[in-house]
C-alpha cells in the first residue's frame, strides 16, 4: 500500500518518489503485459540509482523480486549508465567528480575517463544504455544469467527517472531488443514523462 500523492492536498509531506511510483505503475504494467518481462524505474537519490518501483512480482520473472529499494550502480547498470548519459552535463560532471574521488569498484571505473566519456557517447548515439556483462546490483549474485536496457525518463531537458527492462540472458538477441523491446520502453519513457508533466512533479 502507499499514500496517494493527492494527499499534499491535506498539508502533509508526501514523498515525491512515491507520487513518481503511482504515476508510474501503470505504464509499468502495461509494459509489462506487452512484453512479458519485467521493468524497474528508479530515481537518482545523489549518490546512487534507487529503485521506487516495480514489476517483478507481476511476471514469471523469478530473479530477485524483492528488488525495491536496490541502489544499483551508476557506471555499471543499465538504469546509471542512462542517467549520467542523458543529465545535463553540469550534473554529470557533478556525479563523475564524486565517483573519481571514492575508494570504491565505481571510483576505479570513473578514473578510467576517456573509457567513460566514450561508454556514455555511444550510449547516446543508441538512446539506450545497457547492464555491464556480469554486473548485479541486487541481492544475491545472477552474473550473466539477468541482461538488462534502460532509458530515461526526461521533462524539461532533466532525466527525471529511468526505467528499464530486464530479462534472462539469451533469450533475445541484440536485433530483437532493438526492434522490439526499444521502442515499447522509450514509448514507456514518454507517458511517464508526460504523467509527471500534467500532474507537476518536476
């Protein structure tokens, strides 16, 4: 159960991430029933992604389904990669200059800057980012057995949310996801946007 964003309307605090995820779970579901496998979206909480809504529970999909909440990386997941690749360029520098100056796996990778400059160019050539081979973020560790896409979820030139599209590693090659499981998410993307857009969450 979550509050109703509409709840504002009685002067209380409502979390924005829970308005964005009641917004949101309809188009996730629709998603869903189109393309059998699940979605996450998730938000940028200033240091990490984090996952405010899901699918998983809807789907045969059997893979970590307790994933709410997960914090997934910004240089090796789908959801990170989209966002540094698609935020303004002022925010990605931001981000990147933290992660350079951090002790952790992400810090190494950051360092590495003409790796990263040329990982989120590509990543917006394609308009889409996807899951490092082997990467998992959640409980437990599926290495390469879990594949994942994501794109952003942008409204006045700000990535505001990124959702993805998870599924089990060789069941689709590369020309399928792009001809198939692409366009449905980016369609995705863009009602989510415009949801957020009329009811002013930005």
């Amino acid at each position: 159960y979550r509050i109703a964003y509409q709840i504002h309307e009685l002067g209380l605090q409502v979390s924005t991430n829970d308005a964005l995820a009641q917004l949101a779970i309809p188009v996730l579901e629709k998603l869903q029933n189109e393309l059998i496998w699940p979605s996450d979206i998730s938000i940028y909480n200033g240091v990490s992604m984090e996952i405010v809504e899901t699918t998983r529970k809807r789907t045969p999909f059997v893979v970590n389904r307790e994933i709410m909440g997960a914090k997934p990386d910004m240089l090796q997941s789908a959801m990170g990669r989209a966002y540094l690749a698609f935020c303004p360029e002022r925010e990605r520098e931001a981000i990147l200059y933290r992660l350079r100056n951090s002790d952790s796996h992400e810090g190494k990778l950051a360092r590495k800057q003409q790796h990263v400059d040329e990982l989120l160019a590509g990543i917006r050539k394609k308009g889409y980012a996807e899951r490092e081979s082997g990467y998992w973020g959640g409980v437990g560790d599926y290495g390469n057995q879990v594949s994942a896409i994501a794109v952003p979820i942008v409204l006045m030139e700000e990535v505001q949310a990124t959702i993805n599209l998870v599924w089990l590693t060789g069941t689709s090659d590369q020309q399928h996801i792009e001809e198939n499981f692409l366009p449905s998410l980016q369609q995705a993307a863009a009602q989510i946007a415009d949801l957020l857009f009329q009811n002013q969450l930005y």
